[in-house]
C-alpha cells in the first residue's frame, strides 16, 4: 500500500545557477510513501540507482525519403529492477556516464525545476541544462520518459523520431530527448488512447509538440460477437 511521490531537485533562481560547471549533482526521485503511522527515515542507499547510460546525436529520416535529415540529442537509461522488500523507490542522477560513448564527469549544472507528470505508466518531466556561457541566455531541456515502478527504460520505444506514425525499433529506444527551441521548462499532454502529444514553449516563444508513445497497448475494438 502506500503511495508514489515524483520529484525533482535544483533551482533556477539566481545568477551563480546559470553556470554549466562546478554544480551539484541533481536527480529526479520516485519515493515510495507506505503511509504508515510510524515514519521511517531513509537515504540514497535506500533507493535503487538508475542511470542515464548515454547521451549521443543519432540521425532519422523524418520524411521518408530513405536520407536521415534530423539529428536528435538522446539518451539512454538503465533498466534496474526494483527490489520492494528492500528498496524505498528509486533515483536518476541527472548526469550522463558517457557522451557519445566517451566517459563523462561533467553535470552540465542540469536541474529538474518543473511539475512531472503520470501518464500510461510512465513518469515525464523536463529537464533544464543552463548555457555552457556564463551569464548567457539560453540553454536546452531534455524531454525524459520512464517507467513509473522503478524508473527505468521504458519497455517500448518512447517517441516517434522517424515521423512516420508509428513507434517501433526505427526509432531508437532512447528514454530522453533534447528539445529542439532550447530551455523548456515543462510540457502540457493530451492524448488520443493512440499516444500522448507533450506541447511545450521554447525559450525563444516557439511551440514544439513532440509525440509521446503510449506503449503496447491495443486500441478500439479488440473482438466481434454475434448474439443470436
């Protein structure tokens, strides 16, 4: 019993937060509330650790047309198995372990600063990564897709990056993606049972409207009987 709390830590607030270096490490939570009587306090080693595996540019052909013409900033992410008899949730360090491959150590000063969401069981939420330019305006977000039991990948993939309807192994089985108008801080979501559609304003004003799978589900009718 009990519920599931979703949260992200950092701030945005004053100047010495636009830097891209020397930050603390943020993370994005999914703690588990028994909604006991009795409080038990717990810590990080509490918490099954999921990681962003990869970041890295992959390119799609978004117009059919068999050339790739859009290059996506993706990432992947662990898909640890949860352990409830002795985890209270889990955690996802906003920190790549590695760049197109390459080891990293660098954070980015990336923080979690808007409302997540729930939604066919997944968790989404925004991300924010300041300029790597001090005191320079912008920045870019990332568009993060988990599983909402334990934070990991998604079992399906998460969007549609060729364009062409469809959610299968062409579009890669990236967990996030970066946006394409900079810092957005978070996305609004509707639906059509088909998939979610996330809508979010970019630094500049711009709207962006990226397409969310909704998994392997099926839709509509399933099965046809005849009564006599």
């Amino acid at each position: 019993g009990g519920f599931m709390i979703y949260f992200g830590t950092g701030k945005y607030l004053e100047a010495a937060d636009n830097n891209s270096v020397g930050q603390t490490t943020q993370a994005f939570y999914g703690i588990w509330d028994k909604n006991e009587d009795v409080l038990t306090a717990f810590n990080s080693s509490d918490l099954l650790q999921q990681s962003i595996s990869n970041q890295f540019a992959e390119a799609f052909d978004t117009d059919g047309d068999q050339m790739n013409d859009t290059t996506f900033t993706l990432r992947d992410v662990s898909d640890n198995a949860i352990d409830w008899a002795t985890d209270m949730g889990w955690k996802l360090d906003l920190i790549p372990d590695l760049i197109e491959g390459g080891t990293n150590d660098n954070n980015f000063g990336e923080r979690q600063i808007s409302n997540a969401a729930v939604r066919n069981g997944k968790v989404i939420f925004t991300t924010l990564v300041p300029s790597t330019v001090e005191c320079t305006f912008g920045g870019t977000s990332f568009l993060m897709q988990l599983d909402v039991r334990d934070g990991s990948a998604l079992e399906f993939p998460a969007f549609d990056l060729n364009n062409d309807g469809e959610y299968d192994t062409l579009d890669s089985s990236a967990s996030g993606r970066a946006s394409d108008l900079g810092i957005m801080p978070s996305v609004s979501l509707l639906g059509d049972g088909a998939q979610d559609i996330a809508f979010g304003s970019g630094a500049s004003g711009a709207i962006e409207v990226i397409q969310l799978s909704v998994g392997n589900q099926a839709f509509g009718r399933q099965s046809w009987r005849q009564l006599r």
